[in-house]
C-alpha cells in the first residue's frame, strides 16, 4: 500500500522532470556532442569536435572568466562572511535578530532588481559611481561590478551558514581547549574551525553553482568582457542562431555543475543529522574592540547587502518626486507587463506546489516504507535518488533548461503551458526541500496515532501531517513565488512579445537609449522588488508564528 | 479476545519475531517484557496494524483482520512521547477519534468536555497541549484513546518519559480505567515493577520468542 502510494505520488513529479528537464538535457547532449560545431564549417557525427572549445580564444576565455568570477566571489565572500558570521553568532546585541532576519532579503530579491540596484549605486549615474566617473575612474567595462552583485546574493548566503554552522559548535569542546592552554584564536583554529569547514565548504559550493551558471547578473553587469557562458550561450541562440557552438557551451556547463554539485550533494550527506550540542552562549561586547567588530560587521553587511537596495528605492523615490515614477506605472506597457508577471506567477505557484508537495510526500512515503520494512540496498538507492532529484532544476540553469525546451519543442516555444512548466520547474524544488525537510522532522507517530484513532490516510493528511507541516510549505511557497516573479532567463527565451514580464519590460527598458529609460527600469525594478517582499510576507505569514511540530512534546 | 498468530518479522535480513503468538481476552492486560530492540514495540504495531507481519495472522473475536487498515481495526496505541497534536487544542486533541467516527465536531467536542472532567483536566480543555506538564499531557492521550471505546488498548511504555513518583501514581490510575473500560489491553515496558502494578499475566521476549513470566 505504502509503495503503491509512494508510486503514485511520484508519478506527476516524476513526469513533469522527464518532459521539461530530462528530455530537453538529452537534447542538448545530442546537439552538443552530435554537431561540435564552432563555427569553422558543420562537421554532424564527429564527436570530437566539442573539445575544439578549448582551442577558441574567445571561447575558452568565457568558460575561464566564468570560472574565475565564481572562485573569486566565493574567496571574497569567504573573507567577509566568516567574521561577519562570527560576530552575529557569539555577540549578543539590539539589533541582532532583525540583521539575521534580513540576511534573507536577497534570496526575495530577483536577479535584474539586484543588477538595477548594483548601476544605481555604481553605474555611471549611480550615487557612488558618478563622482568616480568623474574623477576619471568608470568602473563600467570592469569586473568589479558583476562581482559585487555576486557579492550581494551570495554574502548573506555565506554568513547564514556560517552562523548556522558555529551555532553547531560545542561549547565544552572549546572549553576543554581552552583549560588545555589553547588561546582563543588557537581554540578558533584547532577545535571551531574543523567544525565549520564543512558546512563553509558546502555554501561555497552553492555560492560557485550560483555564480558559475549566472545570467542575469552577468548579462547587465558583465558588459562584453566580463559576459559568463551563460550570456554567451544567450547570445548565440538569440542574435546568432548559432545552436552547434551553443550546445557544446551548454553540455561543458552542465558536465561542470554537475561535477560541483556532487561536491555540494557529498558534502550535504556528511552534514546531515549533527545531533544535539550545547552551543557556546553569546555575550554582549565588551570594550571598544568588541563594539568595533560589531559596527564593522553591520558596515560590510550595508554595504554589499542593503546599499544597493537602498540605492534603487532613492532613485525611484527621486523618479516619482519629478513625477516620472506615476507616468512609468501608468504607462499600458507596464500595466500589461504587470498583469503577465502576476498572472505567471499565480499559475507556476500553483503547479509549483502541487509538484513540491507530490514530490516530498513521495518521498516520505518511501522513506516509511524502508522504515517498515527495513530498507533494502535498491529501496535505499530509489529514495536517495528520488530525494536527490528534487535538487535537479537547481543544478542545471534556466538558460540550459531554456534551450534545452526551444530544442526539444520549437513548435511550443511560444505556447503559455510551455512557459507555466518552466517557471513551475524552477519554483518547486523550493516547496519540495522545505517539505522534506520539515517532513523529516515530523515523528512518525502523529500519523499512526491518527491512524489508529480511525483516520483513512487522506484525512491523516488532511488534519495531521499537512497542519503540522503547514509552516515550511508557506515557506518554500514564498520562495518559489519569489523565484517566479523574478524569473528573468526562461521568460527571455519562451517568451512572446505579449507576454513582456516585469523582468523583461525592465529589460528592454535598459536597452534604451537615454536617462529616463534607466530612471523608468530603476522604477519598474522597485516595484517588482515591492512586490517580491510582498508576496513573500503575506505567504510566509508572521515570523512569530511558532513552529507547532516543533513544540516540545513531553512536558 | 485480540490473538497474534505465528507471527514472523525480519529486520535488516535478521528475524525480529519468530513465530510469535498471544492471545489477551477482553478486560485482560498483558505485559511484553523485554530489552530494548528486543521486538516488543514491532509486535505492537503489527497487532494496530501500522506494521505488516512478514507472516502469521492477527484476529479479533475470530475474524482475521491482517489486512484491516489501522483505522478500521478500532484499537488505540498510546505512544511512548504520547504523540499528541502540538496543532490542536487538548480538548480537540481528545476529540480527533470521534470526528473520524463522523461524530460532529460540536458533539466530538461536549463528549471530550466530559471525558476530561472525568480525568480531572477540564480547566485545560482549552490550553495547547505543550503547556501541559508530562502526567497532564498522559491523562490526555489516555483519554483521547478511551473516548472511541476502542475494542483492545496498546501501551507503547506509556510511563518511561515521566518521572518515578508520576510513574507510580498514575499506574494505579490507570489499570483502574482500563479495567473500567472492559477491553483487552497489551502492555509493552521494560520495568517489572510496572508490569507486575498494571498486568494479570506477563511475557518475556528473548530471540524473536515469548517467554512466559507469570
């Protein structure tokens, strides 16, 4: 019974990965490996040809940059996160759990609001980057700018996890170094160190997967230097309808992200199940020192996570203050642009959870069913793997999902049920890991005390496990509407002229020539991050709102 | 008269009950003795029927029921941690099995009501179930699993997480309202001194078998 309804539940998923992610990588593969064209004349059926990447200039020089960027940013967000991690988590302070809980806000954020947010501020009309230009130093046309958007995701990310991770640390342990004479930075180095490294090494795995498979970012603020493969693989199929080279671009980003997220997923096993410590107690600072460390941890977190922010909500306050902001939002484009980003959303939400919860209860049931029984190697292997593949959408980016669609589909590309699948696929691992996770939390009696209390296994779930889990699916509902609104690479490949998103129009807006185009996408942007908080708000719902399933059960 | 017939579990490749039988008559608790991993708890979840035996059969008043869901077998488990709902309220808590019966909830609720005055809890009807101290929280889940008039009652070490003076008290509270109830009743634990208080007859399990004790 458990199997037939672990079976039955899998299947929607199930479908849903093999037609809008499997089929279209396969394809790719084929284009790939098949044709292994560069442009130097279509060779079909050499194979070969695709290690010809390596031989082109400009190719390689993308592949390496892209690489490089990704390394670079995890280093810098290494550097900055791990002290600021360190104050937030061994310092008591007024303040504390508010800059924790806006530690999330760039994950709400989309992509091209953070790109926006990055020219406002550093542009060659932003705050900071007018007077430089000014002074003959324009940062356009450099490095510096797409890997301080970097920074502005994947800082937040780092510190999270590192506060997490020293959180996790134990304190006698540190205490026994230290009556053991080790100084406090030796009792840092010998005994919390090892125990964070992991789960540092994990987040940089994340941050170099974000990076490396960039587009947004990379495609306003890398300018034609600085552009990633995923820009260049844009550019091809869009304004050169080169699909060989593009393919053979695509199958050596999916074989390199694939090879980091096997790192990540390695990583994230040793992780799991780190048992109950006692974790070191935060103290208020004590002396000058102490409160610099903190103020200096709060100024790197301004700076790289909020200024740019910030610096959109001035730009478009000045906007609406001159009266342009109104004449933007009034205009039928931006109307109609917001009407589309709602209604996609609303739709890829909706098939978003339905997929999210099918997949995580498939899951649980598998894992049920193992319990019951006792799990044989091949039931192990198939929920391992089942689990696994909620994680898939994550690994391959949107662009490759995207081409891999036109490909596999060129007489759907234009169809809304194509364009509602992709977004879906992009948004519903978020409800599926929230799901498992919180599933896995769950004691396994609720259901059976319901169970035996007379519940058929609907109304188990219906009144038991979806109640006590309801929490961690408004949470992974958020984020996936969040990944939705912003969804900026698929819309910009499947998309129809009609179907101009918030992302788009800002989009097309900065390709315009002129200041009023760039003061009109800076206005588009801070309503779409407007309404990106929003929907995250109101579907997360209030933060005080305590866990049941976490409540202690025995008093 | 609840009976567990020949029954045989493996777990990890290894025989967990091997040929188990047992049989407990209606106002009669047995107790399973045994150390922990010993198989006892298993056995009590194949006897509610969440845990499938590999083979052997489980009957109630001469009706197989191996295959009867857990919802249809009308038994109630009291779990270990107690497993009550952190969502709901005590008094919704106790009311959870009527509803499933297709009782309304407004009468699920009264009939909870006087269920809890009758265990000395009707000033926390209201209060979320992790406010309540452990002995509340036990009366609570004794309660929820009597108010359906189960036909057998399942104790999954119902005492091992309160303290030894609770331990006590509430034994005795205990085999009163069981014996009250009228229903067959098994009793896993490893304290002896808790089974001796609470059961008529006592079985030890060693190597997948019972042994009897008494």
């Amino acid at each position: 019974m458990q199997r037939l309804t672990a079976r039955s539940l899998a299947l929607l998923p199930l479908a849903f990965l093999a037609v809008l992610l499997a089929a279209p990588v396969l394809r790719l593969l084929a284009e790939g490996f098949g044709t292994g064209d560069l442009g130097g004349g279509v060779v079909p059926g050499e194979p070969l040809r695709w290690l010809a990447l390596w031989q082109d200039d400009y190719l390689r020089w993308r592949v390496v940059w892209s690489f490089l960027q990704a390394a670079i940013t995890c280093v810098l967000a290494l550097l900055l996160g791990l002290p600021v991690a360190w104050v937030l988590a061994r310092r008591e302070f007024a303040g504390r759990a508010l800059v924790l809980r806006l530690l999330m806000l760039p994950f709400v954020v989309p992509t091209l609001v953070a790109a926006l947010g990055v020219l406002a501020l550093w542009g060659p009309r932003g705050w900071l980057g007018a007077p430089l230009a000014e002074a003959g130093l324009s940062l356009e046309e450099t490095p510096w700018l797409l890997l301080y958007g970097n920074l502005f995701f994947n800082l937040c990310l780092v510190v999270r996890a590192g506060v997490d991770a020293l959180e996790q640390v134990s304190a006698p342990r540190v205490a026994a170094a230290r009556t053991l004479g080790a100084t406090p930075w030796r009792a840092f180095w010998r005994v919390e160190w090892p125990s964070i490294a992991p789960w540092l090494a994990s987040a940089l795995c994340l941050v170099f997967l974000y990076c490396f498979s960039g587009f947004g970012l990379a495609l306003i603020l890398g300018g034609q230097r600085y552009a990633t493969v995923e820009v260049e693989i844009y550019t091809l199929v869009a304004y050169e309808l080169a699909l060989g080279p593009a393919g053979v671009l695509a199958v050596w980003m999916l074989g390199l992200t694939g090879a980091v997220a096997l790192g990540y997923a390695w990583l994230e096993r040793r992780l799991a199940a780190p048992g109950r410590v006692t974790p070191i107690a935060r103290t208020r600072p004590r002396g000058a020192l102490q409160w610099l460390a903190v103020w200096a941890a709060v100024a790197v977190l301004l700076l790289v996570c909020a200024a740019p922010l910030i610096a959109i909500l001035g730009h478009a306050a000045r906007a609406f203050w001159q009266g342009q902001g109104a004449a933007v939002l009034a205009e039928p484009e931006t109307l109609a642009a917001l009407w589309n980003t709602l209604r996609f959303t609303a739709m890829a939400l909706t098939l978003a959870t339905g997929l999210g919860l099918s997949h995580a209860l498939a899951v649980r049931a598998i894992d049920s069913a193992g319990a019951v029984r006792g799990a044989s190697a091949a039931q192990g292997a198939w929920a391992l793997g089942w689990r696994t593949a909620a994680y898939l959408p994550f690994v391959v980016s949107p662009v490759t999902v995207a081409f891999g669609l036109l490909l596999l589909y060129p007489s759907w590309t234009a169809s809304l049920a194509l364009l509602i699948g992709a977004y879906a696929l992009l948004a519903y691992p978020f409800v599926a890991k929230s799901l498992m996770a919180a599933l896995d939390n769950l004691p396994a009696n609720y259901a059976q005390a319901a169970a035996t209390l007379g519940a058929r296994p609907w109304r188990v779930l219906w009144r038991v496990t979806l109640p006590l889990v309801g929490k961690a699916l408004r949470r992974g509902m958020a984020f996936a509407a969040a990944t939705a609104l912003g969804e900026f690479a698929v819309t910009l490949f499947l998309s129809r002229p009609e179907w101009t998103t918030l992302t788009t129009l800002i989009y097309q807006r900065l390709g315009r020539p002129g200041g009023a185009n760039l003061d009109a996408a800076l206005v588009l942007a801070c309503v779409l991050m407007g309404l990106a908080l929003l929907a995250f708000t109101l579907i997360e719902g209030p933060s005080d709102d305590a866990d049941p399933a976490t409540k202690t059960r025995v008093g | 008269m609840l009976e567990l017939r020949d029954i045989h579990k493996q777990w990890d490749h290894r025989p967990l009950l091997a040929g188990v039988s047992l049989s407990v008559q209606a106002g009669e608790t047995v107790a399973l003795l045994g150390a922990s991993g010993s198989g006892k708890s298993t056995l009590l979840k194949i006897a509610a029927g969440l845990e499938a035996p590999d083979a052997g059969t489980v009957w109630f008043d001469g009706v197989d029921i191996t295959e009867l869901p857990p919802e249809q077998r009308g038994f109630a488990l009291m779990f270990q941690d107690f497993a009550l709902f952190p969502h709901l309220n005590v008094v919704d808590n106790v009311a959870f099995g009527l509803v499933e019966q297709g009782v309304r909830k407004a009468q699920a609720r009264e009939r909870a009501r006087t269920m809890l005055q009758r265990f000395g809890l009707g000033a926390h009807a209201n209060s979320r179930v992790w406010t309540l101290s452990g002995g509340e929280q036990q009366r609570v889940a004794l309660a929820r699993a009597l108010i359906t008039q189960p036909r057998a009652l399942l104790l999954d070490e119902p005492f091992s997480a309160l303290d030894a003076t609770l331990r006590e008290q509430l034994r005795g509270e205990f085999r009163e309202r069981i014996r009250e109830a009228g229903i067959a009743a098994i009793l896993v634990t490893h304290d002896e001194a808790e089974a001796r208080a609470m059961a008529q007859r006592a079985w030890g399990m060693k190597d997948g078998a019972l042994v009897p004790l008494w």
